[in-house]
C-alpha cells in the first residue's frame, strides 16, 4: 500500500509540473488530468494530507484560475455541501477550495485578499453551515445513492478539517445557527435534529458559558426535556416512573416539558409519552403539557376526545412533531371552525390512494416507522398548526408551497378538502376560466426528480399542483396573449383572497422594464402604512420577485408572499414575508440579507427593510380601488432609493425605458 | 535543420510539443483558428485548406510561406496530406512527391501500388453504384468456389480518401448491400473481408529507411489499445519491420511517418490493411511517448525534414536498443446510448493500480446520447500503465464496457 501511495503522489507531482509548465492552450486537459489524480488521493487519509502539503503549489500552478474557485473572497460557505455531494469533478475541485482555505487559514498560503482570519470564519461558516454533512458517517440508507468513494472523500475531508478547527470554538456560530433554525420554526426539523444529534455526541456541553448553555436549552429539549426524563434512559422506564409519580411531580413535569416545546418547536419522545399518559390518566394536565394558553386550554377543553383520539391514533415517535403542530392548532382554533372540524374528521377516515401511501412512506426516514395514515393526519396538524413553516424543498415549487401556506392561514378548510380529494383520488380539480383542469389528466412537466424532504402534505398536494399550474399558465399564454398571465392564473390558483389589480414592472411587448416609478409608487401607496393611510394588509399578497446573488446579479425568478408591514422593534420600517426557500443564510447583494429572527419576525417569517425588498419585486397584485390617488404623495427620494437598487442589481440584464 | 516546420492543419500537443523543443514552425490551418492562434501566440497563417484538386494552388501558398523562411511542410490532418505533398514537392524539387501524397489519399490507387509491388491485398474494386456492388460480390463469391445455399463472402466498402473509419462499412450478405450502402457513399472502394488479428504500426521514416517501429495492439478498434504491443505481435517485429520496409520502398517514401494496419492472419503472414501519413487517433502517439521516453509528436514532425542527419535524428528518438519496461494503455470513452446526467467514475478504476488518469469530461447537464460515426466524439480517456500485457488486455477489454456516465 505504501508503495503504491508514493507512486501516485509522485505520478501527482509528475502532473503538477507538466499543468504548471503546460501551455496556455493545453491548461484545460492537463488539468483534467490532475484533477483526476487528485481525486484518488482524496480518497486516502495519506493522498489528503499529502494534498494538503502540495496545496500551495496547486494554487501556484493556476489550478483555480478560470473555475468559479477562483477567488477565496467570492465562495460561500453554504454551497459547499452541495458541491462536495454533486460527485466529480465539482467535488474534487471544491475539496482542494477547503484546503487551500484551510493553508490560508494556518498561513501556508498569502492572499492579499483574502487574510488568514477570514478563511478560519470561512471554514467555521461552512462546517456549521454543513453540520451533519461534517460529522455524518454516511452509513444510513439514505445516502445509498451516491457513490461509496465519494462519501468517503467527503468523510476524510471533514476528519481533517475537524483536526484543525476545533469543535469548541464553533460553538456560538453553532448556537446561532440552530436558534436561528429554531427560530424559523419549519415543519421539518430533521435538520435541527440532525445537528442536535452531533452536538449532543461530539460537543461536551458542561461549564456555564453563555453558548453553551444557548446549545443545552436544545439539546435538552431533545434528548432529555426534565431531571426525571434524563434519569430514565427509555420513555418506557420514563412511563413507568410516570405512573407512579406524585401529583405536584406531574404537574412540574408538564409545565416543564410543554415549555419547552413552545420555546424550542422540537417534540421530545418523553413528552409524546407523557402527553399519552396525560390523555390516559390526567386529561387535566393536557394543557400543560401542549404549552397552551386560554384560547388553546378553551379548545382543548370542548374536543378532548377527538385529541384522545387523534393522538392515539395517529401520533407516533416517527411524526411526533405533529405534537407540536396539535398544539398550534388548538391555540388557533381551528377545529372550532366548522368547516375545519369536518372536513378533518373525514380526513381521518380517508382509504389513501396506493400511490399516495407509497409518496407518503417515501418521504420518511427509512428506519422510522409510522404508517401512511399517520404521516398524512401527522402532517395536516402540523401545516394547519405552522402555515408558515413549509418549505418547498429542492423542488422548483415555490408558487405551491406559497399556496399551501395562505390556504393553511386563511382556508384552512379548502386546504383540507384538496387534501382529501389528493389522498383518496390521486387527483385535484381547480377551475380556470370556467373550465376544469385536473391535475391527473395535465402532461407532466420535464421530469425531475422530487426531493421527497418536505412536510407530508406538501409531499402529497405539490406535484398536483404544480401540474395545474403549469397548465393554468400555458392556458393563460394562449387565452391572454401580449398579458402578464399571473394576472389570470393568480386568483384561479390561489382563490378570491387575490387582489383584482396587478402591476409588472416587464412589459413583454415592448420587451423594456417601464414605468418602474410608477410600480414603486403604488406599491407603497398600497402597502406600508405611512403611504396608504395607516392600514394594515388584510390577506398575503403573492409577488414575483428577482432573485439575485451576493453579487446582485440576477439569478432567475422566484414567488413569495407578502404578509406585513410595519415598525421592527427597532423603529425602522420592514417588509415581512413569506419565503419558500429560506433555508440557509441568504445574501442577495448590496447588502440585503433578509433576516429570520430577531427583527420583529415571527416564526416563519422572513423580513428586510421595506426599500430594499421593494428592489427585488417585479409583480405584485393590489387593490385599486382604495388607491385614491396615494401613489403621488409617496415622496421621490423614496422612489430612487429603490430604483438604484433595481437598476444596479437585476436591472442591469433588462433594457429600461427611460 | 529545417528553417522552419509548416505544420498543416492542427493539433495542439504538436504545437505544444514544438513550443517546448523551440524548434522554429508556423501553422498553417483555416481562417478560423487564427483569433485562438493570436490569443496563446502561435504563429499563424490563415489559408483555407479546402480538398485538394486541380484547382489548388499549391504554389501561391508557397509564396505566402516563403515569407517565414518555410522549407518543410507537415501534415496534420488527413486532408492535407496532398497539400504537405504538394509543398514538399516544390521544396525538394521532386513533383513525384506530390504523387505519392495522392497514394495516401486514395484508397483504390494505394491498394493498386500495393498490389504492384507484392503486398498482400484483399480481391478489391473500384465501385459506384449498388448494382457494381452486387456484381462484385458474385464475383468474389464465385472465386470463393460458393454453393448454392452457403453464406455470402464477407467484403467491406470504404470512402476513397476518408480518415480513419468514417464511412467504413462491413457488408455480411448481399442483402445488407441495400440496406448499409448508402447513395452518397458511392464512388467507393469494395475489398473482400482480410482476417487475422487488426494492428496498427507508427514507422518514422528517413531517407527511405525506418528509423523508429512503434507497434501498437488494438484491443477494441476505436475504443482501446497499448504500446507496446503484447509479446505475441511484438515477437512478430522482424517480420512487420520487413513488410513495412517493403511497402516504404514500393511507395517510394523517403520522409515522414507512416500509420498502416495490417492484419495478421493464421498462417503468419501479414495481410496489408491501409496506410496513412498523419497522426493516429487513440492517442497512441501520446502512448508512444510514455512508452519510449520520447515525443513522438516532435519526431513525427522532424522525420519531414530531409536535412537532418542520422546523427541529429538520433537525438529524437529513443536508442535502437531500447527496450520499453512498461505498457501504455487508454480507452476511450463513450456514453452509452440513451440519457445522462453525470459523471461517475466508477470505483474499482479509482482502486486499480494499472489506473493512472482520465480526462473525462462532466456533462453540462442531463444530455441524450446517440449514435456515432468514425471514432469522433469521445467524452475523453482512461489512461493505464503496467507491466503485464496480458492484465492491460484484461482491463481494456473490462472498461470498454463500464458506464461512467450515468
């Protein structure tokens, strides 16, 4: 083995020289060839170290000129795990970016631009940022589908990583990042969980520093939410010591356990077994243990039978979060809503369609067991419960995600009855025009493959409806030539809810950006309170929105909702929004990083000042009707605020009329 | 030495290879290239380099190169072999040098010389139309002493002055006469089926002698071969440096390097395949190289120049002793037919110690995959090295049918 390592990392060597001195025209397959060399070595502890010693070279040699390694200053941390897992060469070439990062870092490498601390932020920004992927084994079966080498090439590389970062020194980026997690409170929490899990192995939380403490508040929610709970390894010992416990113990318990559930959004296995207990023997100690207050205890109080019944029934330690979402829903009152309260009801007694079963059973953690019915009566409490904390994923779903969330907030009985005819029939029908378009009967769009990471009902409505409003806009496209066919498709696909006015900042005629003043203008005189008379916004309203790079270069299109705005804590006035894709850190240039937490946002909310939210949108729908001439009093300097931003972000891929 | 190389054509490891060696050249390739040649500072003439015929004027490209001082012309491509033959006519006051470029380029009259002078030739003929095809084939299934009811002879026909195998097709049956010739492919050239084992030789030549014998072992034609050949074609070497030598003489080449296939068959004797004068795909130069710590490129090119003396040629090559430790191997890899997405190289390569690298390209997305003419469009190659022939030939066979895109 030895042997055939140094006869590699000379062969290695051998290439460095012949890329370094090759011509200019001959770089690019003497790179390749390296790179495949590198790729070997990356496969062994020695190759890495080994790669490691060589990485000032590399850099020397040009390796990353032309690729979009190139510059230290413009990678993002977060990006890396996805990079490392799209397989060679993207993965290889990002290996050796961590190296080279991680030379800086220790000072074996000088860049002007880019100094040694910032590559050790660098580095710690992405270990966080990729946590799981950082302390992950690979050994679960949901990693079967890449190749064995690659995974280990992304095990070594973390290893050495670690060895030169210690985990300690992480640990306030790492509390922010799972508050921040927390915070956003998305129905899907593997990935807190997942992060939990490492700290919880890898991370000796002792001693009273702030961050460790910030990390314990969840770890011990998790894994040990009470004294009590940690003192019984199993919730089964924890269920036994509950039956014999005194009242005062009880009751200190389910204090305890439902506060932390309401800080934190994360179900412990205890306290799905405490609240068991709790149904069994002490009803009145429900309460308690779901953390509710008057208008959730008053709701609790007149259908305690169906939550008996529904926790029984369809609560497991697979889909205990829908404990959480149980709770959300009782403190909403939802099923004091008739509609609501029927058509859940139904829901519970549904035959779910094969195919339904089989996308349910898809979507869970193969060593978790829940059976479809459980997942689907599990998820419909936890999306009535958080509207907004679903997520679209990896799929290209945003306008249905956005959809799921106004139903869940507004109707929630409509989502239901989608629900329905999607669980039994496999099939959803939605009016366009006055005709019908069903989802079973539309093409399928280019396949892609679904990512089956979401909440269970978006796993069940979202290819249903996508597929409808697909086909609402290609429909529009013929029916409305030369029209923005949002006009049409928006209240068709979403409901009543949508405002009659719409405003495009595109005309697709002329193929210009115009009267961008005037879009400006309206948006404010219809939204932010100091323009449209102090009003606040009734339902979200659906935008269209540029999304652009930390480099304010357009990226593509993006639809999220708008929900509020009004006065942060700070005083400044913000735009809240709903964002289906707000996982991880965003930065979409010119210094405009909406913001999850700690701005006024509530759980699930996305947030940026009004000015540079407002830079981003291309379409937005309003009420004309109560303009009443408004617009003209919003104030020029506001608009040209705006309008630089636009201008110098996404507007420099448009033609403007002046 | 020469003033200056005419490179026809192009090639980037020539050009690369003449960098490094700083031996004085200029290319001469189509207008095209020349904003690329510009970028990386290569010497450059732009020339449009159409098919060679009667109305080519060889000499007003010579009075563009006189400029640079130009004494030996190069082919790179095959379809400047006429054009290399024309100038090198002109600078060593030889017009039959131009006439054995032509010997190159067409596929009947090559086989005719070769047929002159005692090579071993399959029965051949000169066809252009469907209806010759078919005569041809009942005359060579008549000398095949055929009955009623037995297979057809085997025969193949091949565009007169197309590269490698572009063109080529194997006819098995008179049925398949209708079905695999197309009408654009008539006039050809139909030669009945040669059997034996298919090889390829690189000869450098000069002053009509070989210098240097490369043999190279086809693995799968087109998809994989090595260098040196295994020990049962390399203990044939005496013989194939006879037949060569012997085809250099009747051709009548003094400068150069020549790429023939042959075929040897049962009976030890060589059947003659075909001949070209540029370099050879498969990247077998490159192997060469590896090979007999040389570069092959740079010898191809100065094997052209009648002014080097043995001595001086000697430098480029390796000594006439020399015994190559290793094998060189490569495959060249294709997508299967059907759709991809991505790159996998798969583990066992990564893990096999005759591994040495790839240049594989990563498709820019999910792509369909069809067909493929000639040996073109490979997605790049798996490069080995080792000491055994027999386990090079096991692993080329092996990774021929690998899938790295998936």
């Amino acid at each position: 083995m030895y042997e055939r390592h140094n006869a590699q990392e000379n062969r290695f060597l051998d290439s460095l020289a012949i890329f370094r001195e090759a011509a200019s025209f001959s770089k690019a397959e003497n790179k390749e060839r390296l790179l495949s060399q590198a790729d070997v070595l990356l496969r062994s502890t020695e190759g890495l170290a080994f790669l490691y010693q060589s990485i000032p070279q590399m850099n020397e040699s040009g390796l990353f000129e032309g690729s979009s390694w190139r510059d230290p200053e413009h990678l993002v941390p977060y990006l890396v795990g996805g990079t490392l897992l799209a397989g060679y060469p993207s993965s290889t070439m990002e290996a050796l970016s961590e190296l080279r990062l991680l030379a800086i870092a220790e000072q074996r490498i000088l860049y002007p631009s880019f100094s040694a601390e910032q590559a050790f932020a660098f580095l710690e920004d992405m270990v966080v940022a990729n946590f799981e992927l950082a302390y992950e084994d690979f050994s679960g079966e949901a990693w079967a589908q890449y190749a064995v080498g690659e995974l280990e090439k992304i095990r070594l590389l973390f290893v050495f990583i670690r060895e030169h970062l210690p985990l300690e020194h992480l640990e306030p980026k790492i509390a922010d990042a799972v508050e921040t997690l927390s915070e956003h409170r998305p129905i899907v929490v593997s990935r807190i969980k997942r992060m939990l899990a490492v700290i919880d192995r890898h991370l000796p939380l002792e001693g009273d520093g702030h961050d460790a403490r910030r990390l314990r508040k969840f770890v011990d929610a998790l894994y040990r939410p009470s004294p009590n709970a940690d003192n019984h390894a199993t919730p089964d010992e924890y269920r036994q010591w509950l039956e014999h416990a005194g009242v005062k113990a009880l009751k200190t318990e389910s204090y305890q356990l439902g506060e932390q559930m309401v800080s934190t959004g994360l179900v412990s296995d205890y306290q799905l077994a405490l609240l068991r207990f709790a149904l069994h023997n002490k009803a009145d100690l429900v309460p308690a243990v779901l953390g509710l207050n008057a208008h959730g205890i008053a709701d609790y109080e007149r259908h305690q039978a169906f939550v008996a019944i529904l926790v029984r029934e369809f609560i497991v330690p697979a889909n205990k979060q829908a404990v959480y979402g149980l709770a959300r829903v009782l403190q909403r009152n939802l099923l004091s809503r008739k509609a609501t309260w029927h058509s859940f009801n139904r829901l519970t007694r549904v035959d779910i369609h094969p195919e339904v079963e089989e996308r349910l059973l898809r979507g869970k953690q193969p060593e978790e067991k829940a059976t479809p019915a459980q997942l689907l009566i599990g998820g419909a409490l936890c999306l009535l419960g958080q509207p907004l904390g679903v997520r679209q994923g990896n799929n290209p779903s945003c306008q249905s995600a956005r959809g799921l969330s106004m139903w869940s907030r507004h109707a929630p009985g409509k989502l239901l009855n989608l629900l329905i005819d999607a669980a039994t029939a496999n099939n959803v029908v939605f009016r366009y025009e006055g005709a019908l378009i069903e989802s079973a009967k539309t093409e399928q769009g280019p396949a892609r493959p679904f990512d089956y990471k979401l909440d269970p009902v978006s796993i069940v409505l979202i290819p249903h409806l996508d597929r409808v409003y697909g086909e609402m806009m290609k429909r529009a496209a013929v029916k409305h030539p030369g029209d923005d066919p949002h006009v049409s498709v928006n209240p068709a696909f979403y409901g009543h809810w949508i405002q009659t006015g719409f405003l495009s900042v595109y005309n697709p005629l002329a193929g210009l950006i115009e009267s961008y003043e005037n879009f400006v203008r309206i948006f404010y005189a219809a939204f932010h309170p100091e323009y449209n008379g102090a009003h606040h916004m009734i339902y979200p309203v659906p935008l269209g929105i540029f999304v652009t790079d930390a480099t304010a270069t357009m990226l593509g299109y993006h639809a999220v909702s708008l929900l509020r705005i009004e006065r942060a804590p700070a005083g400044d006035w913000r735009a809240y929004f709903f964002n289906p894709n707000s996982e991880g850190v965003q930065n979409w240039g010119q210094g405009i990083r909406p913001s999850v937490a700690g701005k006024g946002e509530f759980h699930g909310e996305s947030s940026l000042p009004v000015y540079q939210f407002v830079s981003r949108i291309y379409a937005f729908h309003y009420n004309a009707l109560r303009l009443e001439g408004k617009q003209e009093d919003v104030p020029d300097e506001v608009v040209e605020k705006v309008e630089q931003l636009a201008r110098e972000s996404w507007g420099r891929k448009y033609i403007w009329r002046i | 030495m020469a003033n200056r190389f005419a490179l026809l054509g192009w090639s980037l490891p020539v050009i690369e290879s003449m960098q490094k060696a700083r031996l004085p050249y200029v290319v001469v390739s189509f207008p095209e290239f020349e904003s690329y040649a510009k970028e990386h500072s290569i010497p450059f003439i732009g020339y449009r380099l159409d098919e060679f015929g009667s109305h080519s004027n060889s000499l007003a490209l010579a009075e563009l190169l006189r400029s640079y001082d130009v004494d030996v012309a190069v082919p790179l491509f095959e379809e400047t072999v006429e054009w290399a033959g024309a100038l090198n006519s002109i600078y060593r006051d030889d017009p039959r040098v131009l006439n054995r470029a032509f010997l190159f380029r067409n596929k009947a009259m090559m086989k005719r010389k070769a047929l002159l002078g005692g090579l071993r030739v399959g029965l051949f003929e000169e066809i252009h139309n469907h209806e010759q095809a078919h005569r041809f084939l009942g005359r060579l299934n008549e000398a095949e002493l055929q009955l009623p009811g037995e297979e057809d002879a085997w025969f193949h026909v091949k565009p007169f002055a197309a590269a490698g195998t572009i063109g080529h097709r194997f006819i098995r049956s008179s049925d398949e006469i209708d079905e695999k010739i197309k009408p654009t492919d008539f006039p050809c050239l139909a030669e009945s089926h040669l059997t034996g084992q298919e090889f390829s030789c690189e000869a450098f030549i000069h002053r009509g002698k070989i210098r240097f014998l490369n043999i190279t072992e086809y693995v799968k034609l087109g998809y994989s071969n090595f260098v040196p050949a295994g020990p049962e074609l390399e203990a044939k070497r005496a013989l194939i440096h006879t037949e060569i030598q012997k085809l250099v003489d009747i051709f009548g080449i003094e400068y150069g390097m020549i790429h023939p296939e042959w075929f040897l068959a049962e009976d030890g004797h060589l059947n003659f395949g075909e001949v070209a004068c540029r370099i050879p795909g498969g990247h077998i130069l490159e192997l060469a190289s590896k090979a007999y710590h040389f570069d092959a490129l740079l010898a191809f090119v100065v094997s052209h120049d009648p002014s080097l003396s043995d001595e001086e040629l000697g430098q480029f090559f390796p000594p006439r002793d020399f015994t190559p430790p290793k094998y060189y191997g490569n495959v060249m890899v294709f997508p299967k037919s059907g759709h991809i997405t991505r790159l996998e190289v798969p583990e066992e390569l990564v893990e096999e110690a005759y591994y040495t690298d790839n240049n594989l390209v990563a498709p820019l997305g999910p792509q369909k995959i069809g067909g493929r003419e000639g040996f073109g469009n490979h997605f790049g190659t798996v490069n080995f090295a080792g000491e055994d022939a027999g386990r090079m030939r096991e692993l080329l066979k092996h990774y021929e049918d690998v899938p790295f895109y998936v």
